[in-house]
C-alpha cells in the first residue's frame, strides 16, 4: 500500500508494504506510478511505516521485481524537484538504493545498508546496484562483498544522511527541506 498527501506543496509518499515494508514489485510499481502523478516540478517526501523507511524485496529477484525496481528507483533518482527521504527507521537494500536516490536523506534511527550481498546475491536492479556502489563511494568505503550497514549515527559521519533529529520532527523538517529546495551537491 502507498498513501499520496499534500503537505505545503510537497508530495509526501508514505510506504506501507507488507512484512516490515518490504519493496515487493506491487510497491515498487505503484512508487513508480505516484512519481509520474506528482509530476516532475514537486518536491516529494518519501516516508515509511511506523519503524521501518523500506527494506529489500523478495529473497529471489524475479525479472518482473527488477524491472519494477528499476523503474521506482528512476523515478525518484530523476525526479527534477528535490526529493528528501524521511528515514524513520531501517532502509536495507532496496531502502538503502531508494534512500540513495534521493537529494536528501534525514535519518533519526535504524540501520542503513545491505544485509545481502550487495554484489549479486540480492535481489537488486542494475539501477539498484549503481546506487548502493555510489552510496558506500560517497561514505568512503569500497562496494562490500558481504552485508555492511551503519547506524543512523553513523551514516551521518560518514555524511550519506543529515543530521537525526526526533522523530516527532522528523517528516516536519523533511517536508521543510524539500519545500526549500535544499539539494545535495551531487546525488548518490
């Protein structure tokens, strides 16, 4: 399930997938869908479920899961307006890419990063896969072999999210964030 509002001109997108908001390919393509209804000139907020931002897909990447991935992942990582994640908690292989994606990510819990093997063994797209090598580049660290993630402390010093802040202000300031404009120098 995916819930579209609007708050202060920005799209704010809520995940609400089954199982701890597994990305499956019902998610994906209804992410890729409500991108293309928000439109290219807002600002969008992507945000999960109660303590979990989004985690990776089914344990086997069928073709039709990879396809969806990569159109999700295209749509938010091509998004002309800025696009902020609001990480309420984990955001694990697929979550981590999708957080990724985006310009700006604010963190207040959880872990971020592969729990598979990043370099296949997940079920990532090819899209998926760029984004995760990028992101570890971005922290500093060479594309693992195995499972890496790094606390919400953490990710911020090695400056892949911005700073936490309590989740009751959490999807506040990531709508402010994206409402202003703000933007990374590059995307991950």
């Amino acid at each position: 399930m995916l819930d579209l509002e609007e708050r202060d001109g920005v799209a704010v997108i809520h995940l609400h997938g089954a199982d701890h908001n597994r990305l499956d390919t019902a998610l994906l393509r209804r992410l890729a869908a409500a991108m293309g209804f928000v439109g290219p000139t807002r600002p969008v907020v992507l945000t999960g479920h109660r303590r979990t931002f989004a985690i990776g897909a089914e344990v086997a990447g069928t073709p039709e899961l990879l396809a969806a991935q990569d159109d999700a992942l295209r749509a938010v990582a091509e998004h002309q307006a800025p696009v902020v994640t609001a990480l309420n908690g984990d955001a694990l292989d697929t979550g981590f890419a999708l957080a990724a994606a985006a310009d700006v990510r604010l963190m207040e819990r959880g872990l971020i990063g592969t729990v598979a093997s990043p370099r296949g063994d997940a079920p990532l797209s090819a899209v998926g896969r760029e984004l995760v090598r990028t992101a570890f580049a971005r922290c500093g660290v060479p594309m693992p072999s195995g499972a890496l993630a790094f606390t919400a402390a953490e990710a911020e010093t090695a400056g892949f999210v911005q700073r936490p802040v309590r989740l009751t202000c959490l999807l506040d300031e990531a709508v402010q964030h994206a409402r202003n404009g703000m933007r990374l120098p590059q995307r991950v």
